[in-house]
C-alpha cells in the first residue's frame, strides 16, 4: 500500500507498514502435498557447506549485547527477507534467496488461514507450511515463522485473526482508503482487539491453533522459531488521535493485556517443541524512539532459554512518503530505544522488518546504507520486507523485475560475516572497489571453527580473494559463495582483521 498522507503527530509513528502486494493470492485447497524433512545427511548434501547454521545458544558480550550462538559458539548474523504473506512460495523462491546469500526467510503466515472456520484447520495449508520448511531444510535457510496480522483480519479488508473470531459489539468501522494504518482505531477494530485479549474462549482457541501449526513444523533443521505477534495493536481509550492517548494506550498494553498474551502463546508453542526460539514484539512505537514497556518472559523449556527480541525498524516519515532525512535522528533515536529492554533480559535480536518503499530517492538510499551499518551493532540478524520483483523496486520489492538488486537496496545484498569464531567486530565493504573487512576479536573458539563470510555473486562476478592481517598461517577455503577462514591458536583478546577483495 502507498502511505502517502498527512498523519497527527504522535499517530504517525503507529504505522504498521504492512504492505499490499500484487503477486496472486494462492488456493490453498487442493493439490499440495507435503514434503517429508529430509534426513540431515540428506539436507546437508543438498545444501552443501552453504547451510547457515542453527542457533543453539547465546553469549552475552562485555558491551551486554547477547548475541545468537551455533553449537560451535560462533556468533551468528543472519540476513533474509520476508515472503509469504498474500503470494504462493516455490522452491525456486527458497533457492534463489538461498543463492544471493540470504539465510533467513521470516515466513509471513495468518491464522485465517490455519483456521478459516472455527475448529476446522485447513490441512492443505499446513501441508503447504510444511512443504516450505522442507525447501528451506534442502537449501540450508532457516525460517522465522510470523505470525502476520495487519488491521486485525479479513472482517476489515486485511488479514490475521480469522473472521469467525472477531467480535464488533456492533460498533461501526469506516474504513479510510486513504490512509489504512488509521482503520486500526475504528471503533469496531478495538472492540476486536479488546475481545482477543479478554475473551476465554478466543484465547484457548488461538493457543490451539499456535499449538496446531507448531506440532506440524516441528523437526525441520530449517526451524528457527516463531515470531508471535506481528505488530501488535490494542484498544486506545478516548480520542485515538490524542498523543497522549495513543502513548499511554502502548504502555497499558506491553504492560498487561500483551504479555499475558505472549505468556500463553509461549506455553502453547512449548506445549509440543521444546527446541524453536520464541520472539516477542514491541509494539511500534520503537521505531521513533520509545522504548518497550514489555517484562520479561519465562521459558518453560528444559535448558537455557530460547526467547528473543524482535522490534521492527521503519521511519514512519518514510513510510508516509517523505524522503529520509539524514539529519532527523532517526536512526540515533532507534538505536538507543532497542537497547535497555534485551539487555536487561540478555535477549538476542532479530530486526523482523525494515526497508523503506522505494530506495530510489537520495535520502531513502542513504537510509538503506545506515541501516545496514546500524543493525549488526545490536542484532544478530534481519529479514528485510518484501520478496518480489518490480521495475525500479516498485513499492517494497528488493528487486527490480529483472531479479537484480532494487535501486538504491543494492547494501542488502552486500557480504557479510554470517558466523564469526571470535567477537565480531565492524564490517565494511566498497561496492566501488568490492573490498569488504570484518574485524573480530580473538576468544576460545577463534582457532577452533571457521569464520564464514558470504561473497554473493552480485558483488564477486569473477571470485574473490581473501587475506588475513598479520596471520600467515590462517586456512582459506572459497566455494560455493562464501568464504571460510580457519585461524591458528591466537591469544584472546588479539584483534584480526580479515579482508576480501574481487579477483
């Protein structure tokens, strides 16, 4: 959707940025047949040295950043993009995002869809969930299932909680083609949001669906975990247009009528895997600088937790048309409204979207580069919104149609270190020169794994060359886009710096 309009000024930093997208709305009823996870040797053959690895714990650094480790304890950055939520995903799709280099696909999925009718789970469509998982098992892609919702559900003219579980209390909704982020506060979409919070029965049947989709997904390598919530939204008292109200409407909400909510949906998803991690989101008021009122949450599973962070990273001036303003703080302000709530629960982050409508702009382009440069300063990984293709990046589109780079997006598909032996440090890289450096700070697993860098082939046509700072004994393999670097015994704490540059 183009959100091109005048906004109050505290409202505007409500948009949910959702995005409409043109590609067809897939038939989920018939001729889908699922895919069975394949063995891991069998995954590991078909996705070769290429597979990211999957989290298996974290590490809290001296800074307090907790960082997303694999069973090696390298630190871990994953990079994707979002796909799935009105088009049909193919394995070409998985593919081709595996072959640029991305490692996480945030899998767009509503519960209209897993249960269009009440207590009736359509099993075409999680046969198809399943399928997609099993696509990013043979591709080495791990998925970040989400949760997706925007403006409620279908009874408003978009998608999430299914109709049969919406309740109006008759109140009146007028939906404004104009300005699709302002239906959140029709009177009839907050008596929906109220009843999805309060009402008991409608509770036990979303627990039961997160449960369903859960025990179906369960298994695959590819599984990353689940994104609970998308966006979250709740009732605003008063005039919704009031800062004042809009403001403490977010605060009741992450402090009560939210967290229970995430407090059951993380004992429904345990109820059956013990192993997925569990994000929870703020809700959007962190993309101006706001920081969470969310407590923290409980893991139920035996063993370490696995519950993470993941706020979205939108410029609601950007979104409603404007080209970014470098000057404006925007990226400042973020950074310092995401860091106080992981810390003080040494939650890893994952930034489940980003990226403005068009990066063709000078400004817009210019917030796509600091973004890229922001986000490894405090999350191990991002999925940038949308998967498709369109002349000139059209709307949120990464690429233009003919599948390269969209203008101005060109940072996304940069390389970059997706897991690091040692305290990864700052990347750069030149498009300019095709001269990317990470620097890292030895530990006890610097000699003991591999450091692997993704060299996408948009940025190494012809190959790459890899050198390592003041270390002539490091191991070099190059193959199959990225690049893995073996360093000898070095004393924690030395700092290494490892440079590629294009043959």
């Amino acid at each position: 959707m183009c959100l091109r309009r005048a906004v109050p000024p505290l409202l505007a930093f409500l948009l949910a940025f959702g995005t409409a997208l043109t590609p067809q709305t897939p038939a989920f009823g018939t001729g889908l047949t699922p895919d069975a996870p394949p063995s891991a040797e069998a995954a590991a053959g078909k996705a070769g040295a290429t597979a990211v690895a999957a989290p298996a714990g974290t590490v809290t650094t001296s800074d307090g950043r907790t960082r997303l480790t694999d069973r090696q304890g390298r630190a871990l950055s994953l990079r994707g993009l979002n796909l799935g939520k009105t088009d049909t995903i193919t394995e070409q799709r998985v593919a081709r995002l595996a072959a640029e280099g991305f490692t996480l696909l945030r899998l767009n999925i509503q519960w209209e869809k897993v249960e269009p009718a009440r207590g009736r789970y359509d099993t075409a469509y999680l046969r198809y969930l399943d399928r997609v998982l099993g696509w990013a098992d043979r591709h080495g892609v791990l998925v970040l299932v989400d949760w997706h919702q925007d403006v409620f559900g279908p009874a408003f003219g978009h998608n999430g909680i299914p109709a049969w579980a919406t309740r109006t209390d008759g109140l009146p909704f007028e939906p404004n083609p104009d300005d699709w982020f302002s239906d959140y506060f029709q009177p009839a979409v907050q008596a929906a949001f109220t009843h999805l919070y309060d009402d008991p029965d409608l509770r036990a049947a979303q627990v039961r669906a997160y449960a369903r989709v859960a025990a179906t997904l369960r298994g695959h390598r590819s599984l990353l975990g689940y994104d609970l919530f998308n966006e979250p939204f709740g009732p605003v008292p008063g005039d919704p247009t009031d800062p004042a109200n809009q403001l403490a409407a977010s605060v009741a909400l992450e402090q009560d009528r939210l967290p229970a909510m995430y407090r059951r949906l993380i004992r429904a998803v345990r109820s059956v895997d013990h192993q997925a991690w569990l994000f929870v989101e703020p809700t959007v008021l962190v993309g101006q600088g706001v920081p969470t009122s969310l407590p923290g949450f409980a893991d139920p599973r035996p063993g370490a937790d696995r519950i993470g962070y993941a706020p979205h990273f939108y410029d609601t001036a950007v979104e409603s048309g404007q080209d970014w303003d470098p000057f404006g703080g925007f990226i400042e302000k973020y950074e310092a409204a995401i860091a106080a709530y992981p810390a003080a629960h040494r939650l890893p982050v994952l930034v489940g979207e980003w990226g403005p409508p068009r990066a063709t702009t000078p400004g817009n382009a210019e917030l796509i580069q600091r973004q890229v440069a922001s986000m490894p300063s405090f999350a191990s990984g991002w999925a940038m919104w949308y998967d498709c293709d369109a002349t000139g990046g059209g709307g949120y589109c990464v690429r233009d149609a003919d599948g390269s780079p969209a203008p101005g997006k060109e940072p996304a598909f940069a390389p970059y270190a997706r897991a690091v032996a040692g305290t990864p440090g700052p990347e750069s890289y030149s498009p300019a020169t095709g001269t990317y450096r990470l620097r890292l700070t030895a530990n006890r697993t610097t000699h003991r794994a591999w450091t692997d860098i993704t060299l996408p082939a948009t940025a190494y046509p012809h190959g790459a060359r890899v050198s390592v700072e003041h270390t002539p004994n490091a191991v070099v393999r190059i193959a199959n886009g990225f690049a893995r670097v073996r360093l000898p015994s070095t004393r924690p704490g030395t700092s290494i710096t490892i440079t590629v540059t294009r043959r």
